[in-house]
C-alpha cells in the first residue's frame, strides 16, 4: 500500500528541483500520487528524468512558476532568501517546507535507515541500497548522488525499510526519526555553521537522540570523532551501539583489507565468525562504507551473509570514483572530494589502483569558507598526487570573500611538495592534461561542483 502523502505535499513546488537532495525527494512525491513541480536554474539529466516522471520542470526562477493552489514550497538551506518563488509563496501565505521536513514525512510507517557522517555518506546509503533492492526488499530510498543513471537517486520501494542520506551540513538531520543510524566520521566542516568541533559533537550527539527507543547507532571504531561521539553516547538507555572498523575492539572488525585494481576483498569478524565479501571499489576508505552498510543492514534484522554478498552487486555511485571511461591508455575518473579527508581517501585509493601509472587530478575547490579554513589541508592533500591542475573556487551558495581564492591552496600545495599550478580557465583544462598526461596514467577531476563537466572533454581530448 502506498501510503497517505501529508496535504502539505500534495501539490509541492520545489525551489531547486534538479539537486541532489530535492530532486530524490521530489521523485518519491511524484511516485506516490502527488502532483510535483518545481523549478532549477538550469537543465539538466535530472531534470529530464523528473519531467518523465510526470513532474513540472520550470528553467529559471519567477514568481510565475509557482501554480496558483501549490500546496507548499519546498526549500534546501541553500536557497537564497530573496529567491522570487520564496518571496511568492509568503505573499501569498504558502507554507515553506524544509528539504528534511519533506523527507522525514516520507520516512513515517516506514523502518528508516540513516546514515550520517561528515565523509562517505553517500556511498555507504548507496552501498546500502543497493544491495537490499538485490535482495528482493523493495526499499525505499533517497541519496544525495546518482547510482548509475540520471534520477537513480531515490526510489518509492514497497518493502518497509527506507535508507536515507542523513545532512549534518545545516543540523536538518535532527529531523529524522530512524531505527538505525550510521555515523561515519565526525570533523569540522561546513564552517558557516558551525563555529567549533564541540558545536559538531552536540549536533550529532542530538541525532543520536533521535534515533526511537531500542534502536541502534552504527558508529566508526577508527576515526578519531567518531569514536569521541562513542564515548559520549555509551551508556545510553534504549540505545544499542555497534562499532566497526579495524580496532581491537570494533564489534564487526575489519581483519584483512586487500585491494585489487579498483575493487577490494574485505574480512570481517562479528561474535566470533568470520565473514569475506568484494566490492567494486578501491582503498581502504571505501572498503569500510561497505563495511558500515553491512553493520547498519544486519542491526536491521537482514541476515549478513546475504548482506554481505549482495553488497557484491554495488557498483559505484556517480562522482563517488566513477569511472569516466579510457584514451590512449588514459583512464579518466570523477570524484565529489571536496575536504581534505575526503581528497586524501580518493587520491590514495586510486594510486592503489592506478597498477603503477601516475595520478593525475584536477582539482575545483567548492565554497570560498571552506577555502579559507582549510586550504593547507586541502594542498597537503594535493601532494599525494603525481601532478595537479587547480581551478578557481566554485562559489555555490555563497559570495566572495576578500582574499580567499584557490591560490591559497596551490601555495600549500607547492609547500608541501606538489607538482602544481593553477588553472583559471575551464576550457583550457583538457589541452593541458593531454599535453601532460602518458599511457597507463590515472586523470581525476575532484571537487563537489561543476568540474565534472571535464571528463567527457579531457577524454575527447585524448582520444584526439
């Protein structure tokens, strides 16, 4: 049974409909009978996907867009207060509804799986997806990426688990009401809203809270953050905690980690048994999103070896290491890293599967306040590269702020010993790397916004 949509999401327009986060939201709606509309400012895959669902995709914002008995507007911590349809919708008293209020009204009468953490959520929700819809448990699900195909990033399942990439980003995951919740990593980031770590480990300490009485909370026994958040958390009535990760006393640990080209061979121990399953991802870092998928299904009553092998049938998530395809014996990636932590994982994961060729990245660094705080970070990261290319800052939501641009990190970068230089104009981007690239080399483009776009061009370029 499909069940009741709140009147609020009947007729729902979404202000930035080809986003990740809104247009999943968006595609459940529309699965279940709502009528969806919603606007973006530029076309796209998604959007494309969305308008085949049935879903009124307008380019652009005005106030126009919004249709005159829209039964709310639905808004991510992204959107602008002087956005035109924002600005529509309180003249004319429509309620604005948060990205996550409309998400958690979807997760009620379901058996919500959350996974949280500053790194690797999406990948490990992914992970999780996957395997349970190979499983034949029909879950519903929203990620924050693509699986494998543009709109792949939400699903209306019929089976009652729902598996939801839970955003620590602006604390909108206090939202959720789930039965099981992973925290991958705790570390600073998103620095226009939280001003400390301690701000951070109240943050997830509440979504902690949040998860109902006899539920369990998945946590990293490796990460430092993480396991101060255990420590935090231990002692908790009606909480079950679980760890994993290689530590002695992780409860699913880790015991033999290999990895082949870009798929990895993982063992884990759990009440005494020992369980070997594959991926199709590389490293170490990525190995262990499986192994926290596998934790938080198992919590969920889903039996592990049948867990463990259906995870086999992951094959990656879009910008999560994908693979952009091969020229003149030059293999192309893309990767969402975009912090240090995340960019160091990436990078060390591909020289594992480059099978001796160099790494070769292209790098965008996203938000000018992430810039500021941790260009050093990003730059020392940037040095476990052969050779890297960095581009300007890509703004997203935010505006300039005096004298943080992406040379900070390319000066780091060149301190740290990097073979580095920057890069102001995209479109000369695919002559340089081709002018510097060899057979057997690994090219990735990094960074959380439009850099992307380069891989299909990089590899044109290649193949000549």
């Amino acid at each position: 049974m499909t069940p009741a949509i709140p009147p609020t999401l009947e007729k729902p327009h979404f202000i930035g409909i080809g986003g990740a986060g809104m247009s999943g939201i968006a595609k459940i709606l529309s699965r279940r009978g709502a009528r969806v509309a919603g606007s973006d400012s530029r076309d796209s895959e998604t959007a494309a996907a969305l308008r085949a669902l049935g879903v009124e995709v307008h380019l652009g914002h005005a106030a126009v867009h919004l249709a005159p008995d829209a039964s709310c507007v639905v808004v991510s911590s992204a959107i602008r207060p002087d956005n035109p349809e924002l600005t529509e919708a309180a003249r004319r008293g429509i309620p604005t509804v948060h990205r996550a209020a409309a998400l958690a009204a979807l997760m009620e009468g379901r058996r919500a799986i959350a996974v949280a953490g500053t790194h690797g959520k999406t990948t490990t929700t992914s992970m999780l997806a996957v395997a349970l819809t190979e499983l034949g448990l029909a879950p519903s699900y929203a990620i924050g990426g693509d699986l494998d195909a543009p709109g792949s990033n939400a699903e209306h399942g019929t089976g009652d688990l729902f598996v939801a990439e839970a955003d620590e980003s602006d604390r909108s995951f206090h939202r959720y009401r789930p039965e099981v919740a992973t925290v991958l990593n705790v570390e600073l980031d998103h620095h226009a809203n939280y001003a400390s770590l301690e701000e951070v480990y109240e943050s997830f300490e509440r979504f902690a809270d949040r998860i109902v009485p006899g539920g369990t909370l998945v946590v990293n026994a490796d990460q430092a953050g993480a396991r101060e958040l255990t420590a935090r958390l231990a002692g908790r009535a009606g909480l079950t905690l679980v760890t994993y990760g290689e530590s002695a006393d992780a409860t699913v640990r880790v015991k033999r980690l290999v990895s082949e080209g870009l798929e990895s061979e993982v063992t884990v121990a759990r009440e005494g048994r020992e369980l070997a399953f594959r991926v199709a991802v590389p490293g170490r870092h990525y190995a262990h999103n499986a192994v926290a998928a596998l934790a938080a299904g198992v919590a969920a009553g889903v039996p592990e070896s049948d867990l463990a092998k259906a995870l086999g049938s992951y094959t990656g998530a879009r910008r999560r290491l994908q693979r952009m395809g091969e020229a003149a014996g030059v293999r192309v990636v893309d990767s969402y890293a975009h912090h240090p932590t995340e960019m160091t994982a990436d990078i060390e994961a591909l020289r594992e599967g480059a099978a001796g060729g160099r790494v070769l990245v292209v790098f965008q660094p996203h938000l000018f306040s992430r810039t500021r705080e941790l260009a050093t970070e990003m730059g020392q990261a940037l040095a476990l590269a052969d050779a890297c290319l960095v581009l300007d800052i890509y703004p997203a939501r935010e505006d300039p702020i005096p004298g943080v641009t992406s040379a900070l990190i390319v000066d780091a970068a060149r301190a740290a010993g990097a073979e580095v230089r920057a890069e102001h104009d995209k479109g000369a981007v695919a002559e340089a790397v081709a002018g510097i690239a060899k057979p057997g080399d690994l090219v990735v483009t990094m960074g959380a916004g439009d850099v992307t776009d380069l891989g299909p061009e990089i590899l044109a370029r290649l193949a000549g």
